[in-house]
C-alpha cells in the first residue's frame, strides 16, 4: 500500500488492524483510537479517497491501496482548507478526536460540494463522536471549510 | 487591549500540532525496551477471589510476568486514599473500606482488576491474560442506592455497617422547621440525577519507567494534575519519594474531571516496571474506560421548599441519597457534601436550608467528581424546583425566580458560601430576549395546531469554582490546599516561558494564559511559551478541575508577573537613568513617562543576564514565582433557557432554540469561552436527553461500550445562542470567574423543565428518552 504517497510493504500479525499498523509500525500517531466498537471515528483516515474507519479493516484488506492519514493532507507549511478552518473556528479543544472528525469532514464535503448545509453536517458527523465541542463549532468549521475547498478547487 | 490580550479571540497556538497529527498524547509514546500491560479484571459485580491460577499464562509467547493483588499488598504499596474528610451528623468519621490497586481478596465491581499480565506486546499481554484462571466465589450483589441501605443487604466493606460511608447534614433544622410552619405553600419534588460516564475521548493511559542506577521512576500519564498524583503516589501509596518520582502528563485528550484521580493502574505501572526492569504501558480500551473510570453523578433526592403568601421562598429541605460505587474515590465524599450542599441556595434569598446527605456503598464503579461535580445536581434541584412552584403556584417562573432573586451583595447563604457579586436579573433579562420570550405563547399556539407540544424552561444556575481558601477548605476536611503557583521566565533574548500547575487538557491555556502576557507586556504571543504537566519542570501546582485554572493559576501568573515587572522597571530606569516611578510599560517598551526615552523588553532582559550594568546590590536574572492562594470561592452564574417540541405520537424532542447568557466576569479570549460552555452545555443536554450508566440487578453494567451508551451526536444537538453579561469577580485582579463547568450545570433543568411544561406533566427523570417522555404523556 502507499501511506501519504510513500509506498510501504510490512510482515504483521495477520490479525493487526489498519489503525494499529498506522500507529505502531509507521509511527504515523496522529490517528487515534478512542473506542473498541467503530463508534467514535477518532481513527477516520481516506483509503482511495473515502473517509474509512481504520479500526474496521485488518492491514492486510488494505493492500494495494492509496491511504491518507491527516499528517498526509497539508502541502508542506500550507493547511489543507479544513485544517484551517478548525483553527479559525476553534473547532477544536482535547484535540483527540480532531484528526478523525477532519478527515470524515473532508470526505463529506467531497460527497456534497457546495450543497451543505447544517442539518446535513450534523447528520453526516453522526459517526464522529467530540466531547469537548459540543460540536457547535465542528459544524461551523465544516460550513467554513466547504466555501475554502470550492474556492481552493477553482484555484486549481 | 492588544490584538492578542484580554479580550481578544485570538486563535489558538497549540492548535497546529492537533490538526496536523502531531499532537503527543501519551499512547503515542515508545520508550526502549517497553513492554505492555493487560488487566485481569473481575467479571462479577461482588465475589472472594479464592485462588488465581496463572501458571498456563505464563508459558505464553511474549510474557514477561503476571503479577496479582496479594504481591502488591505483600510489597506495601498503600490502598487508594479519599484526600477529603467527612464527618457524619454525630461526629464519627467517614467509613473508609479498604481498596487495593488490585484486589487480592474481595471484588465489589465488574472491571475491578485482580491481576496484570506484562508481555512483549499488546496482544500478548491480551492473550496471556486469557489463561489467566481466577478461581471466584460469587457474592450476591447490591448495585442500587435503595436497595444497598435496607436491613439484610449484601454488605459491601466490613468498615462500613449498612453499607454507608457517613450521613452528614448541613445548615438550621430547627430554622427550617420554624419556616415551614409559617408557609403559605409547600412544594414538594423527589429526583434522580442519573449516573454518568465522563468518556474523555482519549481512554486513560500510562507508561512507567524504573531506572535501577538513580532508583528514579518516571510515569507519562493521562493526568489533569500531575503534582497532585506525584504526592499522593509519594506520600501515600509508597511507590517512591517525590524526588525519585517524576510524573508527565503530555497532551491529554479531555478530562472532565475522570484524570483527576490516580488510579490503580498508574500505580501498578509503576510498581510493575521496578519488578521486571522493563518500562510498562497500559492503554485502557473503551470499555475499560466504562469500567473503571469514576463516574459521575448517581444521586436520589428528596426536597420540600416553603413560600410565604407573597410567594417569596421561606426555607428549602433537601434529602440525598450519593451513590459512592463500591470504594471511595479521591476527592468523592467532598462532591455532594462541600461542592452539592452548598450550591442549594441557588441563585435565591432562602433564609433557611437544611439539608442531609447519605453516601452509600454499592456494587459499581467508583462515583467522583465528573465535570461540575456537585453543582450540576444542586441546580438541577434548585431549579426543577423553582419551576415545579411557579406551576404550582400558578405564576410566571421567570417572575417567581427573579421576586426570590439575591440582589444584595455580598451574601451570606444558610450553607457556608458567600455569594461575592452577581446580576442575577441581567443575565434572565438578556436570557429572556435572546429567545423571544414574549412570542412564545404564539408559538406554542401554532405548534399545537401542527400537532406538536411546545415547551420552554429555564434554569437559573450558580456555581462555585477556584474552590479556595486552602485554610478553609482544610478546616472543612480536605487534605490538600488549593493555592496555584506560577513562574515568569524572562529569557536573556526577551523571549518568555510562563511555568504553571495548571494543566491543559483541551482548555486552550497556552494561549489565554499566553493572553495575560501579551496584555501586560506589549508581546506577541507568539513570544510566549506556556510549560505545564512535568513535575520535573514546574515546582509545584494543583492541576486543573473545578473551573480554576484562570481565577487561581491565572492570577497566580499575574503575581509573579507583577514581580517581574517591578524588577524590569528597576533595570529599566537604572539603564535610562531615570526614577523607576517614572517608568512605564507600553507594546513591549519601557518609557520614562513624559519623554522620548525608552528601553525594549528584549534589551532589559539582556541587561538583567548580562550583569555589567545593574542597579547597585540587584540580583541578575529576571525570573519570578508566586504562588496564590484565593480569598473566596468565585461564582459564576447565568440563565439558560430551553425551547423545544415533543412528538406525541413518538415521545421525541426536537430543540427549537437553546440559548445561554453567561456571567463569568471578564472574558480573556470570548472564543475559547464560548468553546467551553457549547461543550458544556453537550454534556448537560446529554445528561437529560441521552446518558445513563445502567447496571442490572447483579450489578453487571448494561451500558459499557458507545453501542449501549448514548453519547450526544452531532445531530442530537442544537447549535447554541450566546450571551455575556459581566459583573467583575472583586475576588482577584483579572477580575475573571471560570468557564469551565457552567453548560454542564445549567443546561439538564433547561432541557426537561422544558420538556415537562410541552408535556403538562412533571413525573419525568433524566435521561428523558423518547420512551421515558411517551409514557409520562400517555400514562
């Protein structure tokens, strides 16, 4: 598989599990585990582009893909546009959940493009579980995000 | 204000490392050679532990040792501690049953460990663990308050006859009789305030290092205080004395008072690493996290208020009963004694209160202080009951609270605490505005003609943070001060490091604390950098719990912040030749006033490290510690009102509104304010909507994964409307108060007064599930 676009090929346990190849053999530790029933989404990372738990799938079903973890999603110094929004909506406290909630969010506005709207992040979000923010202002990162990401495609 | 001081919503600096990944929470952290623990926990809610039989797991790939309860008593590694002293009603001390880290004896909850494997990895550790055969003998189990306190129940501790750890009482009986002997009306109301899992997103962890030539551990942990766990795992559990024990607690994902307490798990890390010579890591699971994390809240109350004609408040009777679980937590016996009763006088003249309060052993997780610890089950009576008497008394509940609302201060409450200033009426009038209160008998109209119930409900809160000072809080049992200590480092290149023991778990303090610097100094805060959870690096602190870490470690900086200041100034006149009364500090310079003469913070810091140059008889260096210890309580405070819809049909409640007007005093960054309160206002909305830490009748616990247990999702919630009023704390400089817990305790009584006034029925308790609320309209 590639991780962030550098191919990796490991021996593991066969019953190891992507998040924990992630985080223990790659050392890539902004991935986190925060439950053991694929409920919260802390270990949310895109596999071929779709936002995937990674707590759901062994290393080996993941062979031969494209992963992307959120050390994998800012060019150099530049923030990706969802990274950034985060910070300027203080969309984020603990900062545990905070990886996995924007890599699902990045996902989501893939899905939807320009036609997102509150009541379709919170649905959306329904996987991602936050403590700290009441997700007030989760869902207003995601708003804000969604605007930069059209602006930042059109620039491209 | 600077662009970056108080006041300003400046975003926050330890953000990068969080969206970029590189946050360093301490499962993320190797050390050579570390090994992996795995817990051997009880699978029954009270039974003997006859015999553990753990031969086969040692012959397990990987495994290192497995280690069980009788070796960690027979080491003389200390029980756990309750650091608050309670004394019932007759003066005899609280019933303290005995709890080491891992039982060698007698389990009294599921999840309680018996044993800890230690392998070359995870999944070894895991597996080993499975072999691992504990011979039980079952007990029969008592997981309910009611049922734990009859006559012939399992009991729990032989320390503690019935089961009950004291029955303290608070306040004038005999004032409260007199009052409602003179009552026009009395109203009565019985509660419960659901147990609750804090579930911090980031499951506790630790990693516990023993080098062997300095006999010096180190232990990473998921802490909010790691001073606190430093003295108790010194002086207390024995593990190593303070200067042979240093205790990080990195980044660390949410507390919400859970990583309050040492647990015996960071204890058994710790004892574990001298005896196989090996660094040790436990990483809790989810489900460990419902098993063993203290949980939060669990009480039954009893209250009667009494009105006079005028329906002015004449005295409150209050009757709990506080499930403790099965062994006294930390700071638990303080939580619905000094941090509960209290609160009781809400935000009211009540001339008279009177209140007893039960602890009570049971067959479940320990019970602690969970993100407003006490004060949310004080309002949530306090304010259930000012709306069940206005029904009852048939007038506006927002004209009752504000005829009974404390408007002289400072106040004197029946139950110990001095209200020091407040605006009571200002923050319901701003309240009442924000949700159109005036329109909202028309709206309740249209809805019922779409086939929806309406409600609205309010709820007046008051809370007490930077609970202070340490001599009246150890005069009231608890075994530690309360005091916060702060160093200002001025580096020789004008660059500064603030030291605190405070720690930051998600409260943005490096840069509000950052805020302070920037305010006084003219600096960016970019200048500053903010050193906190090292033992090794911070002298001493108090951590952070109970809203403090602004009103006591905040001001605690602005002390030594003074210190160095005057200091800075001396140097200053002493370079521009000028009187250090004339000297004054402006975007980073010091001016002689009047003039065009100035000096920059960088070339002052230069001068105090350099020493060829210094005023007469001066000490170089610039560098200043203060420690703080608070006269009074702080008490912010706030109205929240609720409008929501129920679906008769289905018993659902959808929000319509929810908004929030807010005293905290001064604001320092109104951003990450704000940021505390929406997820304060999650865990009370929660709370009444959503969670409940359910046991059967054995004591097995029913919700012990995010499958049973209904965490509040993003589209379980509103987003939220706002406001501030301000009255300034006279209490410490920044005149600030605390943001931390208010949501939590203000927003349940919102929510399901709300849900009782759509419904027009008031036999309801939290969490009101759609269940719950079909059948308190249909019967």
């Amino acid at each position: 598989m590639t991780v962030n676009g550098q191919p990796q090929s490991h021996d593991v346990e066969p019953r190891t599990l992507l998040v924990q190849f992630i985080r223990e053999h790659l050392l890539l530790t902004g991935t986190h585990v925060g439950c053991d029933t694929s409920q919260c989404g802390a270990c949310v990372v895109h596999i071929d582009g779709r936002a995937v738990k990674s707590c759901t799938m062994l290393a080996g079903q993941a062979a031969g893909s494209s992963v992307t973890t959120i050390e994998g999603i800012s060019k150099g110094d530049e923030l990706h546009p969802m990274q950034a929004a985060f910070r300027d909506n203080h969309g984020l406290q603990c900062g545990y959940c905070t990886p996995g909630m924007i890599m699902s969010a990045i996902d989501i506005v893939h899905r939807y493009g320009g036609k997102l709207d509150e009541a379709t992040v919170r649905h959306e979000l329904e996987g991602n579980i936050c403590r700290c923010t009441g997700y007030h202002n989760i869902v207003k990162s995601v708003l804000d995000a969604a605007g930069r990401m059209k602006v930042s495609q059109a620039a491209e | 204000m600077g662009v970056e001081g108080i006041g300003a919503s400046v975003v926050r600096k330890e953000d990068r490392r969080f969206i970029t990944g590189k946050g360093r929470y301490v499962d993320d952290i190797k050390l050579q050679g570390m090994t992996h623990a795995h817990f051997v926990r009880s699978p029954h809610a009270h039974a003997k532990v006859k015999g553990i039989d753990s031969s086969a797991a040692m012959k397990m790939p990987g495994v290192v040792g497995v280690l069980i309860g009788q070796q960690i008593v027979d080491d003389k590694v200390g029980n756990l501690i309750c650091g608050w002293a309670i004394s019932s009603k007759d003066g005899s001390p609280m019933k303290m049953g005995a709890w080491p880290a891992m039982a060698p004896e007698t389990v009294r909850f599921v999840g309680q460990a018996v044993a800890v494997v230690i392998a070359e990895t995870k999944n070894q550790a895991k597996d080993a663990a499975e072999a691992v055969v504990v011979d039980y003998e079952e007990l029969q189990a008592v997981p309910d308050i009611r049922a734990a306190i009859k006559p012939g129940a399992p009991q729990l501790h032989p320390e503690a006859p019935g089961n009950v750890v004291y029955d303290w009482h608070i306040g004038d009986e005999a004032a409260v009789k007199g009052a409602f002997s003179k009552a026009a009306n009395v109203v009565t109301l019985e509660l419960t305030n659901n147990r609750l899992v804090p579930n911090a997103m980031e499951p506790r962890a630790a990693i516990a290092e023993y080098n062997e030539a300095e006999e010096h551990y180190t232990l990473y942990t998921t802490s909010q205080n790691p001073h606190v766990a430093r003295l108790v795992l010194s002086a207390f559990y024995n593990i190593a004395p303070e200067h042979k024990l240093r205790v990080i607690a990195p980044d660390v994902g949410g507390g919400f008072g859970s990583k309050i307490y040492i647990y015996p798990e960071e204890m058994v890390a710790l004892w574990a690493s001298k005896k196989v010579r090996r660094p040790v890591k436990w990483t809790g699971d989810r489900t460990e996290a419902f098993l063993t994390d203290h949980h939060g809240r669990d009480h039954i109350s009893k209250a009667e208020m009494a009105f006079d004609k005028d329906n002015r408040i004449l005295g409150l009777r209050v009757k709990t009963h506080a499930n403790f679980g099965a062994y006294m937590s930390l700071f638990s016996s303080a939580v619905p004694t000094y941090l509960y009763a209290t609160l009781l006088s809400g935000q009211y003249v009540i001339p008279a209160i009177y209140a007893e309060v039960m602890g009570v052993y049971t067959n479940t997780t320990p019970v602690d202080a969970y993100r407003g610890a006490g004060r949310p089950e004080a309002s949530y009576l306090v304010e259930r009951m000012m709306e069940t008497a206005a029904r009852q008394l048939k007038v506006d509940p927002a004209e009752l609270r504000r005829k009974n609302f404390v408007t002289q201060f400072p106040y004197q409450t029946p139950v110990i605490m001095a209200y020091d200033i407040g605006d009571f009426g200002a923050s319901l009038d701003a309240a009442m505005k924000a949700i159109d209160y005036a329109g909202f008998a028309a709206r309740k109209a249209k809805a019922k003609s779409e086939g929806k119930l309406r409600g609205l409900g309010f709820s007046c809160y008051i809370e007490a943070c930077g609970i202070a000072p340490s001599k009246a809080v150890g005069s009231l049992g608890a075994g530690v001060g309360l005091w916060e200590s702060a160093e200002v480092r001025v580096n020789p290149v004008g660059t500064i490091e603030i030291l605190t023991g405070s720690h930051s778990h998600g409260q943005g303090h490096e840069t509000t604390f950052a805020q302070l610097i920037s305010e006084r100094l003219g600096v960016p805060i970019s200048q500053v950098q903010i050193i906190h959870g090292d033992t090794d690096k911070v002298q001493f602190g108090m951590g952070t719990y109970g809203s403090r870490s602004l009103a006591v470690g905040g001001t605690a900086i602005i002390k030594a912040m003074e210190k160095v200041e005057a200091k800075a100034k001396k140097i200053a006149a002493h370079a521009l030749e000028a009187s250090e009364n004339d000297i004054v500090i402006e975007n980073g310079e010091f001016k002689v006033t009047g003039t065009d003469k100035s000096i920059a913070l960088p070339m002052v810091a230069l001068a105090a490290y350099t020493a060829h140059n210094l005023p007469d008889g001066m000490e170089p260096g610039l560098k200043e510690t203060a420690f703080y210890d608070p006269t009074n309580f702080t008490f912010p405070a706030g109205a929240y009102i609720c409008e929501l819809e129920v679906d008769p049909g289905t018993g659902k409640t959808s929000f319509v509104n929810f908004v929030a007007a807010d005293d905290f005093g001064r604001l320092i960054n109104p951003m990450i304010v704000e940021g505390q309160v929406h997820g304060g206002l999650a865990q009370g909305i929660g709370q009444a909507l959503l969670e409940a830490a359910v046991y059967d009748s054995n004591g097995q616990p029913v919700t012990a994964s995010f499958m049973d247990y209904a965490m509040p999702r993003a589209d379980d919630l509103p987003s939220f409307k706002l406001s501030h009023t301000t009255t300034l704390c006279p209490g410490n400089p920044l005149g600030v108060k605390g943001c931390g817990e208010a949501g939590a305790i203000g927003a349940s009584a919102a929510v399901i007064n709300a849900i009782t006034d759509a419904i027009g029925n008031n036999k309801l308790e939290m969490p009101a599930t759609p269940n719950r609320v079909w059948h308190a309209i249909h019967g």
